[in-house]
C-alpha cells in the first residue's frame, strides 16, 4: 500500500512542478513578445469642438502571426498580475519614439495609461524624457490603482517639472473618490464612457457630468469626454463646456500608419 502512496506522491509533485514551470514559460514567453515589439502601440485621436485632431491616446493591442489584433482585455490583466506593466510601457514608449510620429511638426498631445508602480520606473521615466519636448505628453492613472504614499506625490512632482501632465482616468468609477482631486496634482480629468453613455436619455447622469464638469473647472483640471459615440452627445458636452473629445463617432484606436494618413489628409 505505501508503494501507492508513493506513487501518488511522485505523481502530485511531477504535475505541480510542471504547472509551475509551465506558468514560468509563460511569463517568459509574454516577456519576450514585449521585447520583440509584439504588442503595438494604437491610436485613438483626441478631437477640439472643431472635430480637428489634437493628439491622441495609445491602447495597447496584441498583434498575432496571422495579423489578428487583440484588445487590451485579452492580455493587460495578466501582464499587471506578473509586473510586466512597465515593460510594456517602456516598450510602447520607445515604439512611438521611433515612429514616424516623431515626424509630425504639430505639437500634439499624447497620452499612456501607466499603473502607480510606473511611477517609479527609471526606464519609463528616461522614454518621457525623449517625448516630453516633442509632445505634450499625458500619464493616465486610474482609480482603481491605488494611490498610496507620499512618494507618489514627489515621484509627480518630478515629472511635471520636466514638463509632463497628469490625467485622472475613468473619473466617477471604481474607487471613486475626489479626494484624488484634491491631494494630488492632476492635470486632466478624463470622465468615462458610462456617464456619457446616458446622457441622452438618463437626467440622472446628465446631473453627474455636469457637476463633474463644474467641479473640473473649479479645480482648473481640463476635462476629456471618453466614449463619444453620437452627435447629440458631442452637442450636449459642448454646452456644458467640454473642448476635448474621444470616441467612436470621431475615431477608433487604430494604427500609427492610419493615424499619419488620417492626420496628413485632415
Ligand atoms: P481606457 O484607458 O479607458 O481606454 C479607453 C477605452 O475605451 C479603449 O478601449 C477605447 O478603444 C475605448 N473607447 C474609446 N472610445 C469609445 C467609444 O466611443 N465607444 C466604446 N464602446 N469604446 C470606446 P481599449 O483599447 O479596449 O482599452 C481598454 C482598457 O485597457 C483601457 O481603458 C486601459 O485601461 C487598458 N489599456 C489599454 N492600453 C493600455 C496600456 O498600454 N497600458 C495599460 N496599463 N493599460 C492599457
Ligand atoms: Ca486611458
Ligand atoms: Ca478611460
Ligand atoms: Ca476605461
């Protein structure tokens, strides 16, 4: 009988040593498609009232063999559970830097999602060096990325000294709370899409966008309406006071090649 139970052990050890190994391949192998460029830098214009382009966002998109673009969704929730956001970063980053981007003589804005840990980041910080003079270049956070210390506050203060901004991602979800607003140093506040989603037929949202508008212009945080999918909607911000835009009935995420044939035929 102890022979089985022996056996059994052998077996148990032999399947969690290969999962183990087989979770580090992974994280290997997923380290390795950001070094080699794999996952792309994608562009969704950012509009004035005019509808003319004043920069853009950069979404990350996962290009396959067989040319199949995958949305963030797919991939950032394991790449932040492993600490590869900043790897990633980087990498977008360096790819911009190395674009034909780079070529454009307006000053556009341009922005990046980065997660708290970025911050402090020496690679990521030394790539916003190289962008901050061509750009006006914005670090999204979220929320729900917990804003912590003290560090993070001088950690912001450096970079705004060298000329980069902040923005205030998905404002009014997750871990809602202005007290963001008020202990650290935003520049832009980007409401999301749920709100603007209603605005055209629920009065309750129509309240909270224009509060946090009024709210935003107190604070003299510049205000970026995401998810604009219809006319009346681009109407309606447009009385309350918005001047920036993004959204799919101005523009979806798509290439750097797309986005410099778009923006040299505007
Ligand atoms: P996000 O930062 O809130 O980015 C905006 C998302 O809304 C993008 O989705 C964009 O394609 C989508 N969107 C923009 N306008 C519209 C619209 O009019 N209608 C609809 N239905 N959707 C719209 P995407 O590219 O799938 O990205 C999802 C999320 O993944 C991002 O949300 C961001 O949190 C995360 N993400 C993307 N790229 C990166 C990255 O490089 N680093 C990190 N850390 N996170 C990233
Ligand atoms: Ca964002
Ligand atoms: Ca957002
Ligand atoms: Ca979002």
């Amino acid at each position: 009988e102890t022979k089985y139970v022996y056996l059994l052990m052998l077996l148990l050890a032999c399947m969690v040593s290969s999962y183990i190994s087989a979770a580090y391949c992974k994280k290997i192998w997923v380290r390795v498609c950001i070094k080699r460029n794999i996952i792309r830098p994608y562009l969704q214009p950012i509009v004035n009232n005019e509808g003319n382009i004043i920069g853009a966002e950069v979404l990350a998109r996962w290009i396959t063999k067989k040319g199949q673009v995958l949305p963030p969704h797919v991939f950032i929730p394991y790449i932040e559970s492993k600490h590869l956001t900043s790897l990633l970063t980087c990498s977008l980053m360096t790819q911009v830097y190395q674009s034909q981007l780079m070529v454009v003589s307006k000053h556009l804005k341009l922005s990046f999602n980065l997660t708290e840990r970025c911050l402090f980041d020496e690679s990521i910080y030394k790539a916003s060096l190289l962008l901050a003079p061509k750009f006006e270049l914005v670090l999204e956070f979220t929320e729900s990325a917990p804003f912590s210390n003290a560090h993070v506050k001088a950690r912001m203060e450096k970079f705004h000294q060298n000329g980069m901004f902040f923005a205030l991602d998905d404002y009014g979800t997750g871990y809602s709370a202005p007290y963001y607003l008020t202990d650290y140093d935003f520049d832009y506040l980007k409401i999301d899409r749920c709100f603007i989603e209603q605005i055209e037929h629920n009065p309750k949202s129509i309240h909270v966008v224009e509060s946090v508008v009024r709210l935003a212009q107190k604070l003299q945080l510049s205000v970026i309406s995401e998810g604009v999918e219809t006319e009346k909607q681009k109407q309606m911000l447009d009385q309350w006071g918005i001047k920036q835009y993004q959204g799919y009935y101005f523009y979806k995420p798509m290439s750097v090649e797309s986005f410099m044939d778009i923006y040299r035929s505007h």
